[in-house]
C-alpha cells in the first residue's frame, strides 16, 4: 500500500510542479459523457500506459481500456461559483489497477481548502472504492458544492501499474 502513504504528498506535488506538461487527450474526451462545469481534463504523457478502445456488445458501448505501465497521472481544473450543486460519476472496470479518482476545492492559485476521495474514505492517506477489483462496470457519484471563499475546483486521477476501463465521466449541474 505505498500508493495510499505517499498519494496526498504525491498529489500535491503533481498538482504544483506536472502543470505545464499536461496535454489534452482525444481518448479521454471521448469517454466524458457530460461535463457541466466544462473542466478540461488533461494526462501527463510522460508515464507510460496505453489507450485501447473496447467494445463490449455493439459499436455504441464503447469504453477505454487504460493499462498502465508504472503510472497514469489525469487532471483538470476549473473556475467554479459558489453554490451551485453537481454530481460527479465515473463508470470503471477495474481489472488489476489501483485507480483513485480525487477532487478538491481550492482558493488562489496553491491554497487547497478541501479535498476528498471518491467513493472513498477522505483524509490522509485516501483510499477508495474504485481501488477494488470490478469484474462489472460499476458507477460511483457523489455530489458536491463549492462554498463561499473557493474559487475553484479540480478533479484528478492516479493510478499505479495495472489495467481498468473507464465508460464514462459525469460532471452535471443539479438543478432544483
């Protein structure tokens, strides 16, 4: 479980200083169904994994197929406004990979307020759900709200070496 000691400091340090590598990926934008707060996801093409396009039952179920090497790094951050509420899933297959999915909320450039797991218990270190092994596509959502002082909001993925699938990603606006 070293992943789980060492992530928050990882992620910190990934967050701060991998910004300027970043690079916007065609797969990764094929899986996101819905994006309501229009957060460019970006992956650090440095680490070594592959993309694989799959197809399940026909041509309209697709997903991708992630099989990671040493280490798969995505993220993307966005400005946001306080309170408006949005529901945050993710659709995985996770086959032998450690996948953790991580969202925060910060103000200014390098002051993070809040920070959480999904599907996970938040804190020091994280761990999550989508860390198990699904042999069937399971979806995990949660529902989050930036509050006054906090201008915006973050969404990343770590994963060390191993193989899953993502269907989807879902970031949508929840209104009354």
């Amino acid at each position: 479980m070293k992943l789980i000691r060492s992530f928050s400091l990882l992620f910190t340090i990934l967050i701060l200083f991998s910004c300027e590598k970043m690079v916007k990926s065609d797969e990764i934008e094929g899986i996101i169904s819905q994006n309501d707060l229009g957060i460019p996801l970006k992956i650090d093409p440095s680490n070594n994994y592959e993309f694989e396009r799959i197809s399940e039952n026909d041509q309209s179920d697709k997903s991708l197929r992630i099989r990671v090497a040493d280490e798969f790094y995505l993220r993307g951050e966005v400005n946001i406004e306080p309170n408006k509420q949005y529901k945050l899933s993710v659709t995985l297959k996770n086959e032998s990979a450690n996948p953790v999915f991580m969202y925060s909320f910060w103000k200014g450039p390098k002051t993070s307020v809040r920070n959480y797991t999904l599907a996970g218990e938040n804190g020091n270190p994280p761990t999550s759900k989508t860390q198990e092994i699904h042999n069937q596509w399971i979806t995990f959502s949660e529902f989050f709200e930036a509050e006054e002082g906090e201008d915006s909001f973050m969404l990343a993925l770590f994963c060390e070496k191993g193989v899953f699938d993502l269907k989807e990603i879902i970031i949508e606006e929840v209104k009354e």
